[in-house]
C-alpha cells in the first residue's frame, strides 16, 4: 500500500483478524483507516470474503466514503494479482451501511416471510420529530387545565417541556423499554435517591454554612467571584427552605419547590475555586447538587411519575396513531422491527450462517437499542471489532451513557 505507513498500534489492529478488538483513538487518529485495513486483510488472509462482512458506519456520508475507499484499496492491493482478481470483483459486496440501512434491509428481507407487510415509508429523523413534537403538543394543549404542578421540578434553566418530554419519550424507546418498564425502573431509582440524598442535603447544608463562612477570604478571586456573589449572598434567604427540606416538617410547597431548582441552577461547580473552599466542601457540594433535584418526598415523586407517565402514554397513542394512518415507521420503530425480527430462530439462524464478520465505526454514538442489534448477532462464530472515540459522543450531550462503549469493550477483552 503506497503512502499509508500504519503506527504499531493501528498495525496490530488491522492485524487483530482472529480476535475480537475494540479500538478507542482520538479525532483524525486514523481509526475508519485501520477498519477498512482490516477488512482487506480478512480478505487476503482467507478469513472471509467481502460479502461476510458487515460494517456499520453512523451517517450516510460515512458509509458511502468507506465503500469508495474500500474498493480504491482493494485495487490497490489486488489488481495486479492475477489470482486475487475474483475476490477484487466482490469488493462492492461488502455490506457497509448505517445502522438503519441494515435494519432495513433485514426487514425487506424477511418481513413477508413473518406475515408482515414491508409497506411503510421511513421517516427522517427531523420528520419523525416533528410528527412527535405535534403529538405533545396536542395533549398537552387538552391537557391545559389540569393540574401540572407536579412537573415543576423540570423548570429549571434550560426547560422546554415539549422538547424535553420527546427526548424522554425517544430515550426510553431507544433503551427498548415499555413505558411501564420505564415507569418502574425510574420509580425504584428516583426512591433510592429520595433515601440517599438526605444524607447528601445534611452534608450540603454543612458544606454551604462553611463555604459562607469563608466567602470574605475568597472575594478578591475572580475564579470565585461568580460563586461567591451570586449563589453563597442568596445562601442565607434560601438556607430555611433546605432546613425545611431536610426536617420535611411541612410540604414543600411548588414556588418553594421551584424557588430551590432556581437556585440550584445558580451553582456552576466549575467556578468553585478548590485551594479556598477545601476539597471536601467541593465535593458535598458537588454530590448535593446532583442528588438534591430528587429530595422531595416520595409522596412527591410518586405523584411527579404517575403525572409525567400518563402524558407519555397519551403520547405514545397519539404518536402511534399519526404514524400508522400515515403508513410510516420512525428511525426507532426500525430498528425495533429489525431486533424483532433478528431474534426470530430462523432468521438468526441464516444470518450468522452469512455473517463472519462484524464491524462498527463511531461505536461511541451506538444506542443502546442498536448494540442490542449487534449484540444479537454477536454470536461465536462471528467476530466483532469496534472502534471509536468516547470523547467525540453526541450522547454525551442528550445525557445518555457513554458507559455502554466501555462495557462493551470490557465483553471484548473477556471474550478475546
Ligand atoms: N499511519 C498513517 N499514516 C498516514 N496517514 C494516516 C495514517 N493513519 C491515518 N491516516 C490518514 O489520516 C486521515 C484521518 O484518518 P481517519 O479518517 O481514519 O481517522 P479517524 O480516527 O477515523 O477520524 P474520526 O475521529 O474523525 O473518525 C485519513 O486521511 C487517513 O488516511
Ligand atoms: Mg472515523
């Protein structure tokens, strides 16, 4: 190959065509470079041919520059090998697409088989959220009268509550959980940090009486001028409503409830400066400010799920409904579909007697619903390499775990 001189490490990962391998580099790295590598040598080294290798890219764009660059080093390599010219000709059957193609193409495949009809449209992310943002829109518009205080805990800085109830709704959807599942799973968690986070409110209460004590040493930093003028001066005046918090001797009212999500929002842990402060007070305070939205009683976050869940499921209805009259899946009905119709027996069955290898680039923006795809087929006899750059997750920003590559990377190394 002519300019490409692979450092060590992409060298043993283009090399890695018997074990399992995850790859995590920085931007630019060179990590879509050693997987098109790789999938030439499974080729030349016989481990498989171009038609038993699924790679899986995030955009459109991405994968049609893989298949360019994989059929411009296929030439490359073998052309002037006379023997290896079959295999060249195959190089445009390597099934690299996105996750959705894939789907896709798992349900035109075998949807009729299942007694399915294929006969739907796929809509575009930004349609389907539009189609959803409608749904939302319309409840809550019927909604209007009704009591919505037990939602105030969402109205901190950044509320939008049509936004945020979507990207709830698709979040939940894209774990491939029912709504009830979620329900439950949210319920047992926001419970345990009712529990733990008295703890926490006793520690911040403390940490903010201590940190008040010593704002006249740390004025002269502008570091800490933010924090000290704006959130330890409002300390005093919102100092009862956190005893009455803690004592939980009368119910939070929701302008006091709200009043304390307000001055939550005030904290920017970032411009707490640590050699003033002492470290354990960062850290309380830290802690408290993750914890602390959750403390209200558990009367509270029974009422706040029970409220947030039936604008979900009316969603749901409504959502499901537009979709149907309209003859059209979302991205995530997709990929449901396919998940569905990949654990049939038969089906898993033909698959994995096709595919040899498995490969995904931007495995950091992989959802959970999709590792489950990959996972489904991650059989023994199929080889899985994954690579990826956990800074570079658009995830990181909707909130969702980046923790799913780790995790998958850790059943890597205890796979081989
Ligand atoms: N060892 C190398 N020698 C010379 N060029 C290289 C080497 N490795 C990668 N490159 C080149 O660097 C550029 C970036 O590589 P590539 O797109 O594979 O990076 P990446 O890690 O996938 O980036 P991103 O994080 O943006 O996805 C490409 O033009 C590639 O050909
Ligand atoms: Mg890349």
């Amino acid at each position: 190959m002519s300019k490409f001189n692979p450092t060590d490490e992409q060298r043993q990962a283009m090399d890695s065509v018997n074990t399992h391998a995850a790859v995590t580099a920085g931007a630019g790295a060179g990590k879509t470079k050693v997987l098109i590598s790789r999938i030439l040598n499974i080729v030349l080294e016989n481990k498989a041919d171009f038609h038993e290798i699924v790679a899986i890219t995030f955009t459109e764009k991405a994968a049609t520059e893989m298949k360019v660059k994989l059929r411009r080093e296929a030439r490359e390599e073998m052309s002037n090998r006379l023997e290896l010219r079959d295999k060249l000709a195959e190089a445009s059957l390597c099934h690299i697409s996105t996750i959705h193609s894939f789907c896709s193409s798992i349900i035109r495949r075998f949807a009729l088989d299942l007694h399915q009809t294929p006969d739907y449209q796929v809509l575009v992310e930004d349609e389907s959220l539009l189609l959803l943002t409608r749904s939302i829109e319309e409840i809550l518009t019927e909604l209007e009268d009704e009591n919505l205080d037990y939602l105030i805990r969402f109205q901190a800085d950044n509320f939008n509550l049509v936004r945020d109830l979507a990207s709830t709704y698709n979040n939940i959807r894209e774990f491939g959980y029912s709504l009830d599942e979620a329900k439950e799973l949210t319920h047992r968690r926001f419970l345990d940090a009712v529990d733990c986070s008295y703890t926490a409110l006793e520690n911040y209460i403390d940490s903010m009486d201590k940190a008040f004590d010593l704002k006249e040493d740390a004025r002269g930093s502008s570091k800490t001028a933010k924090f000290i003028t704006v959130v330890l001066e409002k300390w005093p005046e919102n100092r009862d409503l956190f005893l009455k918090l803690r004592d939980k001797k009368e119910k939070i009212s929701p302008s006091d409830q709200l009043a304390i999500v307000e001055y939550l929002s005030l904290l920017d842990n970032g411009t707490i400066n640590e050699r003033l402060f002492g470290k354990k007070i960062i850290e309380d305070v830290s802690f408290g400010n993750d914890v602390i939205p959750f403390i209200f009683t558990k009367d509270d976050v029974s009422s706040l799920l029970r409220g947030l869940y039936e604008i979900l499921d009316l969603v749901d209805k409504r959502y499901q409904n537009l979709k149907k009259e309209r003859h059209v899946l979302d991205f995530i009905d997709l990929q449901l579909k396919a998940l569905e119709i990949i654990r049939q027996e038969d089906v898993k069955k033909e698959l994995l007697e096709e595919i040899k290898y498995i490969m995904v680039d931007e495995y950091q923006d992989t959802n959970y619903l999709q590792q489950r795809i990959i996972d489904e087929l991650w059989s023994d006899s199929v080889n899985l390499f994954i690579v990826g750059d956990p800074k570079q997750s658009i995830y990181r920003f909707r909130g969702a775990e980046v923790a799913l590559f780790e995790k998958t990377k850790k059943e890597i190394v205890a796979r081989g």
